[in-house]
C-alpha cells in the first residue's frame, strides 16, 4: 500500500515522522508499541523517516520530530509535534474510530 493509500482508509492511522537521530523519537518507539498492542487493528500506527522521505516531511511542514498526525478518510484529525501520552494517543484513536 502506498501513502496515499494508507491515510485515505476508512481505519485512522497515527503517522509517526520520525528520524534515527533523534532522541525523543526512540523514547517514543516502546510507547507506540504498547499502543499498537492496546489499538490492534481497529487503527494504523506507521513511521516515516524524515530523511529517507524528505518530500513528504516538506509536503506537510514538518518542521521538528516526533511529529504525530492521526488521520481519517485522508483527512487530519490531529497533529502535534514532541513527546506524546500513550493515554492521550489512545484516546485520540478511539474518538477517531467513534466519527
């Protein structure tokens, strides 16, 4: 499945733009794991490499990492850069899986 494809699905996806370099993302790394054993697979959990996939990163404004975007049906329902809850992601998945 391409990009595109995975955002644009009816099953929200938390996308992770992340980079190896960076700190706060590996820190990020186990608390996305226990969420994705917690969501299953009523929702998405994807990473992006900031660097390996520059024409995303710009399409969007990435400007610092972690940068997380929830999405629906293509649209953004969420976006916030820096260290993130596992409660407040949970949460977040499940209002999204509730519209």
């Amino acid at each position: 499945m391409t990009y595109s494809e995975i955002i644009n699905s009816d099953t929200p996806t938390l996308v992770d733009f992340t980079a190896t370099w960076c700190g706060p993302c590996r820190a990020m790394a186990p608390v996305l794991e226990q969420l994705a054993g917690k969501i299953g697979e009523s929702a998405r959990i994807i990473k992006i490499d900031v660097d390996k996939n520059p024409a995303i990163a710009e399409k969007l404004n990435i400007q610092g990492v972690p940068t997380f975007i929830l999405y629906k049906k293509g649209q953004i329902i969420w976006r916030q850069s820096g260290m993130q809850s596992l409660n407040q992601l949970e949460t977040l998945i499940k209002q999204a899986q509730d519209n």
